[in-house]
C-alpha cells in the first residue's frame, strides 16, 4: 500500500533561490494559483454583466457574498460590513483550495493541508485584528484582555490567561483547518489502499474490496461536506476574532 503522506510532499517544479533562500515555484504553488485563477474566473463571469434579473453565475456570485456581509452583520455589527472583500476573500479562497484537493485523477494537491499555508492565512487575520483595534481604539484595546466585573484579586491571572489566549488564536485558527483538511485525505487515501489490496484477492475479490470501496464513497462525501464547512468556519471565527476588536467584547 502507498504510504498515505506522500500526497502532502512538497515537490519543486521551478527551483529558486534568493538571498539563499530557498522560494521555489512548488506543487502547492501552483495549485495555490489554480485556485486564485479559478477563483477571479468565478467573480469576473459572475460580475462582468450585472443584470436586475441576475443569471446563474451571478446570483452564485451574489449569494456568496451576501452570505459573508449577513455573517459579518450577525457577529460584528454594521460597522464589519467594511471588512466584507477580505473576509470573503479569505473565505472562498479557503473553499476552492480545499475543494481542488477532492479532484481525482489530475494528481490534485490540497495547499490547505499544510501548516505553513492555513498559518499564513490565520496570521493576515491575526495582524487585521491588531491593526483594526489599535487604530479605532489606541492604547484602550488592552481593556480586551481585562473582563468587566473581574474581582481585583484575580485580574492579573485573568489578564494573563486572556492574553495568551488571544495569541494562540491564529495558532488554533490554521491548525483546525490543517487538520481537518490533512486527516480526511489520510483516510480516503488509507481506505483506497484497501480496495486495492482487498480486492486483489484471487478468490472473491469483490467481496473483499467492496466494503472499503463504499467505505470511501461515504468519505468522499463527508469530506466534502467538511471542505465546505472548515472554509465558512475559518471566516467565521475570522468575524468572530475582528468582533474583539472593533467592540471589544
């Protein structure tokens, strides 16, 4: 059987170097851009010609973002529709990395199952939170970490713990969706080993190779499922972290 993590290699298809590091144009790379590309194809077929009666692809287009500004309206107010591009940018680009990594066939790379990337899209909403809470209320941001009603005796703990738990936020943000995304594909590539090697058996190889088949069926689809729902949990607690800052609650 195929050793399941050999899906997440890193291969270089240009090699490169500056200043000694090493910035090759890679495997994830490239379907980091598949996906950008696929991405301005969606919003630019969808929003090329706007019409009163919107067709398909631009009703899909609009639904989408409606549902990301009604998202930023229920967790952070009126004033976090301002914030609607990033957020559904983060958001169906999360989407499409992780829907390209299901496609058979095309030796499909999942970027969203590696650590380096989901951190990188965690630290932008990390650094946006900051930068939001600072500048809308200066050296008062700090209050975040202070609890109304917490007795003076404890404040220091609490301080401390709130803090450190806001700095594990996009830690916890690009694990989940690391994780998540890293898991299912080790089991569906776990479970297609079996049909083969089950299957292979010369006596009733349907037999044995049809239960890890539907096995994996069924993990397709739940995959997809959770595909779909780490990218809307991913802005959502994206919402949830700007909340802090521009309400500092």
């Amino acid at each position: 059987m195929a050793n399941p993590m050999e899906q997440f290699s890193i291969e270089r298809i240009v090699p490169l170097a500056v200043a000694g590091k090493d910035v090759s144009f890679t495997n994830s790379s490239l379907w980091m851009l598949i996906a950008m590309l696929l991405v301005a194809a969606f919003l630019y077929i969808g929003t090329a010609k706007p019409q009163l009666v919107p067709g398909r692809a631009q009703a899909a287009v609009e639904y989408l973002y409606d549902f990301i500004r009604d998202m930023l309206r229920e967790n952070v107010g009126k004033e976090g529709l301002k914030y609607a591009p990033l957020i559904f940018a983060l958001f169906i680009f999360v989407l499409a990395c992780n829907l390209l990594g299901l496609i058979p066939f095309v030796g499909a790379f999942t970027p969203t199952s590696h650590i380096a990337v989901t951190f990188g899209l965690a630290a932008i909403v990390f650094v946006l939170v900051l930068i939001v809470g600072f500048a809308k209320h200066g050296l008062h941001f700090f209050t975040l970490f202070l609890p109304e009603g917490t007795p003076i005796f404890v404040l220091p703990l609490v301080a401390a713990i709130e803090f450190l738990s806001f700095l594990s936020r996009p830690f916890t943000l690009a694990i989940r969706l690391f994780a998540n995304m890293t898991a299912g594909h080790v089991l569906l590539k776990v479970f297609g080993g079996f049909v083969v090697a089950l299957g292979s058996f010369e006596a009733l190889p349907y037999v044995f190779g049809i239960i890890p088949l539907a096995v994996n069926v069924a993990l397709t689809a739940l995959e997809l499922l959770i595909a779909v729902v780490q990218a809307y949990v991913f802005a959502l607690l994206a919402s949830i972290y700007l909340n802090d800052a521009v309400n500092l609650h």
